[in-house]
C-alpha cells in the first residue's frame, strides 16, 4: 500500500460494521441452525437472491476482479463471465432437479445418488479440498486489508485477520447470531458502489452511473497514455479465454456451498426464480468491478506513478482500495470500502468453513464412522473441524501462491471437474453408476492437478489443462469416463431409478 | 449393457413423455442461446482481431464503451440474466400445463 501506519477512521468503520451484523443477527434470532452450515429460513424470491449473492460474494469479487482486469484489461473478462454465466447452467441443469431430489450437500446427494460410501468419501474430500484453496484466497484478502488497516506486513495481517474472523465465528455461533443475508447484501453493494461514485466525480466522469462512466476513462488511457485495456486477447489468447471462463462456469455450477442454497426457499418454483435475483445482485458488483480497475489505471498514469510488472502483479489485489486512496476519496469511504471487503471475505469464509465442517462431522464421521454419534457429539466435531480447517488455511495463506482471483479460480476447476459431471449425470441419466462416478471423480481430480503434476513431462498437459482453466478439456473427458465405465459396470439399484424417474423427474412443480 | 425397464429410464438425450420433452426442449434452447451469444462473440471477435485490426468492433462506442468491452462485460452478464428469466417463464408455463391436465384446474 501508499502509506503506513494506523488507519483510525477506516478501521472504525470495518469493525462497526462486524459489529452492526451480530447486533442484526441478535435482533432476527431465528436460528434454525444444523450441522448442514444452511441456517435461517428465507422467504419470498428476492430474499432467496439476495442469500444466493451475499452467499457468493467474497474478496474475489470484491477485491480479485478488479485486480485481474487491471493487470490484464480485457482477458480478465474471462472471470467476469465465467462467475456469472455459470448461473446459467445451474439454474438450466441442475437447481430444480436438486431441489426435488432433497439432499443437501453435495457429499450427501452423490453419496445417496450413487448409493456408495466411496463415492460419498471421495466426493467429502474432494469438498474439503474446495473449501480449503478458495479459503486461501480469502484468506489473502483478509490478509492484505489488516496489513493496511493497522499498518503491519502482511504475514502479521493474516495471522491477525484470522484471529479476528475466528473469534468473529465463535461469538456469533455461541451468542446464537442468524445471518441476516438481505442486510449483508445491502452492506456489500453499498460499500462497493458509493465509493465508486465519489471517485467518477472526482475524476470527471458520469457519476450517477461509473458502470457506464468508466467507458470514457478506458477512451482517455488510450488516447493520453496509450494504454489500451480494452483490447482483446493481448496477455491469453482466444483458446486460454474460453477455456479459463468455461471452467469458472462449470465450476459455478458445481460449487458445494453454492448448491447448499437451494434449499432455504420454500418451493421449487420460488428456488428457481430467486437465481434470476441473485445473478441480478452478483451482476451489479461485477458491472462495476472493472471500474476501479480502469480509474486505478487512470490515476497512476496521470499521476506518474510507473510500476514494474512485478510491482503490478504484487500490489494487483489492493488496486480497489489503493485506488480509492489514491483518488483522494475521504477517509471515511475508504473506510467503507474496507469494511465492504472484509465482511464479504469473512462471511464468504465463515460459509465455506461451514461446508467443509459438515464434510467432516456428517458426510465422513457420522455416516462413515459412526452412525450412532448423537447431535451433540457432531456438532461438537464440526466445531473442532472448523478450526483445523482455518488453521491449515492460515499456513497455506502465509505465502499466497497466486492472485486472489488466480487461487479461487482453482478451486473452481476442481468442483467443475469432479462434482459438475457427478451432479450433471447422477440427475440427468439414471444409467450412471457408482463406479463409472468414482473413476469420473478420481480422473477429475488429476486432470485439475495436471498441470503441476505432469506438466514437466508432458508439455502437451500444459496447453489442455492449465491449471486455472482445466475443465473445458478436462469435464469433457470425464464425463466420457464415467459413460465409459457406468456402460461396463453394475446398475444402479431399481430404487434409485425409479425415485430419479418419479420422484426427481416426474413432476415440474 | 444392461437391460432397464422402460418406466425408469431416465436420459437428457432421450426424453421421454410430454413434460420432459417440452423441459428438455426448453433446456437446450437456453444452452444454444448461452454458448452461442458467449463464445461465438468471442471467436467473432479473435476472428476478426486476426484479419481486420481496428474494425468496427472494438473502434464502435456504445455508452461511452468500446462496442466489444461493452458487450462482455456488460451485455453478456445481462443476456445470462436474460436467459434464466426466459428459461423461468417456460418452465412455469409447462408446469401449469401440467398441472391444469393432472388436476382439471390451475390455482
């Protein structure tokens, strides 16, 4: 960041703003709590949304687009694109299918699905997994804006982050907090686009709207600068674009917490519409996201301000707030943009741990282990597999691997590679079976890991299945797998047949 | 290959009975409409980048934005918008349908 030290009014506003949230949450205190992580009832379609967004949203939408899109303009679009298109195939493939079929975690579905304790093993790491590299990207963003909030490096920020999210996670949970998902959404889209305004003002654009505004910057880089964001396919070509979104997509669509949503809307018809809302809420901050971006752009080169690539890429995930210090905004909307960002981390994280907790306590122990376990005992197990998971997270945050957005993006090829194509055929063809699901699953686990793995060897790998951007070659070839395999292998039991053609299919509402 | 009993077959590539058919139609025809507007716009645009640099796709300005940077990052996100309220309506209409014959009304 620009400066140091201590930031005493933004750092009022990030925990005022925490604080504003238990004290909302003591007042709902309609807790209707369980191991699932899926608490509190919604009602209606935009109330559905608004948990679908604010469930969503985290420091790679808050913090890792505009980054992206600021070191890299146009290519970065790909993430734009891939995080809201992939609604598209959830909504269109799977939501009302998965709601009929009532399960609610993505180990719970493939485990009763595929009537198979390996497939459910496989399918609770395989979450485990997602909830730990895309809480490491979290995690960074927790890290960074602590770093700059109170003015210490950025390994000192982390470990301070964490504690504070920790303790932020057991208050709540004890005093008994609901999550009041419409007031965090408002928080969210308030924080990121009033300060946005300020800063097209004060830079001379169209304020009212800066997601159009931000138009004439990119025209004025090109011209004063010549700077051209806005040209296609410079730092990936086509090939590496379409492959980076289609997986964001597929991954979209196969995220466990995400398909968790699902189920707090009362019916089928109001599950699906409230997706219409929700991409709605998303597309509003990914509209403006580019915006900052380009006025990061825009006011470093006005200001003369020249960073090396290296310079660029290291600092890239603070361009939302630098940028808004660096347009001179007033303390108090930086402050609101930092309490923007880190609430929609720590909820994002707070979720996400929830989803992994649950692998644990109820897809592994309590089905694998030990049926017997009482409720107390689980929820205890879940409690305990809370805090390993963020502490195993924290020793992965301490030496970020990548860019925020660069990090998520592979838990994203992970859930598209290997719990899309089980969802993707476990509803729409009864033929698959469990093993044609566990080699699908275990092949889409290495095609993800490809790169790294057998990148060295096989150049070829590298051009398929990079590792941000595996699924458009790799879901394809796991998909045929299990075809391949469900054709040679033993049925399905009649049961889960007939239930699929009756119960999940035989009826629209 | 197994033997499955017809009753309980169930595959995207073959529906079977009138709601699923009329579903899976409405189903495809939101892939086609997704893929098509996303990644045909995209190779339209690489195509043209090779051939003709400076073409009216990234020169033209729309809200003050290059016509190509407006529509991914603007108009497509929309169009997604778009599609699921489409897909929304269709399969609301099927299911009233359906339940008007089942039940010989619709509340």
């Amino acid at each position: 960041m620009t400066d140091t030290g201590q930031k005493l009014v933004p750092m009022l506003f990030v925990f005022g703003v925490l604080l504003l949230f238990v004290i909302a949450g003591l007042l709902y205190k309609t807790r209707e709590s369980s191991e699932y992580g899926v608490s509190g009832r919604y009602t209606g379609r935009i109330g559905g949304g608004a948990a679908i967004a604010s469930n969503w949203m985290s420091a790679a939408s808050f913090l890792g687009i505009a980054g992206l899109i600021y070191l890299y303009g146009y290519s970065a679009l790909a993430y734009v694109i891939g995080w809201t298109g992939g609604y598209v195939l959830l909504l269109v493939l799977l939501a009302g299918q998965l709601r009929r079929f009532g399960k609610y975690t993505a180990p719970d579905f493939i485990g009763e699905r595929y009537e198979s304790n390996a497939a459910r093993l496989i399918s609770a790491a395989i979450s485990i997994a997602i909830t730990l590299i895309y809480s490491i990207a979290q995690f960074k963003g927790i890290g960074i804006l602590f770093a700059w909030l109170i003015g210490i490096d950025y390994s000192s920020g982390v470990i301070l982050g964490a504690c504070i999210l920790m303790g932020y996670i057991v208050i709540s949970g004890s005093l008994g907090v609901a999550r009041s998902q419409k007031l965090q959404y408002s928080v969210l889209i308030v924080t990121f686009i009033l300060p946005l305004m300020f800063l097209a003002k004060r830079l001379g654009y169209f304020w009212i709207m800066p997601q159009f505004g931000y138009g004439t910057a990119i025209a004025d880089l090109s011209r004063e600068f010549n700077i051209n964001m806005a040209s296609p396919f410079v730092h990936s070509g086509p090939f590496h674009w379409t492959a980076l979104c289609f997986t964001l997509m597929l991954g979209t669509a196969g995220l466990p917490h995400v398909l968790s949503r699902f189920y707090t809307v009362s019916n089928v018809r109001d599950a699906r519409w409230s997706v219409v809302w929700g991409l709605f809420f998303i597309a509003l901050i990914y509209w403006s996201a580019p915006a900052y971006a380009v006025f990061g752009r825009l006011i470093e080169a006005r200001g003369g301000i020249n960073l090396t690539p290296e310079a660029a890429r290291a600092m890239a995930d603070n361009v939302v707030v630098r940028t808004a210090l660096l347009g001179g905004l007033p303390q108090w909307l930086v402050g609101m943009l930092a309490a923007g960002a880190v609430s929609a981390a720590f909820f994002n994280v707070a979720g996400l741990l929830m989803t992994g907790a649950a692998s644990i306590s109820y897809d592994i122990y309590y089905r694998l282990v030990n049926p017997r376990a009482s409720e107390g005992r689980r929820m205890k197990l879940a409690k305990g597999a809370t805090l390993l998971l963020a502490a195993l997270v924290l020793l992965g945050s301490l030496k970020p691997p990548g860019l925020i957005a660069e990090i998520a993006a592979v838990a994203f090829a992970l859930a598209g590679n290997t719990i899309f194509p089980a969802f993707l055929l476990g509803i729409w063809w009864s033929g698959t079976t469990r093993m044609g699901v566990i080699c699908g699953m275990l092949t889409g686990v290495l095609v993800t890991f490809a790169q790294p793995l057998l990148g060295g060897v096989l150049p070829l790998v590298n051009t398929l299945f990079p590792l941000t951007a595996s699924a458009l070659c790799g879901a394809p070839l796991v998909l045929a797998i299990m075809i391949v395999v469900s054709r040679f292998s033993e049925p399905p039991s009649m049961e889960i047949r007939r239930f699929l053609a009756d119960e999940v299919h035989g009826n629209l509402q | 290959m197994q033997k499955e009993p017809e009753s309980c077959r169930v595959n995207l590539l073959r529906p079977k009975g009138e709601q699923m058919k009329g579903e899976v139609t409405i189903m495809l025809a939101s892939l086609l409409g997704w893929g098509v507007v996303t990644f045909g716009f995209q190779l339209l645009l690489a195509l043209v980048n090779v051939y003709d640099k400076g073409s009216w796709l990234t020169e033209f300005n729309f809200f003050g934005l290059p016509f190509h940077f407006w529509f991914t990052a603007q108009m497509l996100p929309l169009w997604f918008i778009i599609i699921c309220a489409l897909f929304n309506l269709g399969i609301d209409r099927l299911s009233e349908r359906q339940s008007r014959r089942r039940d010989g009304f619709y509340d």
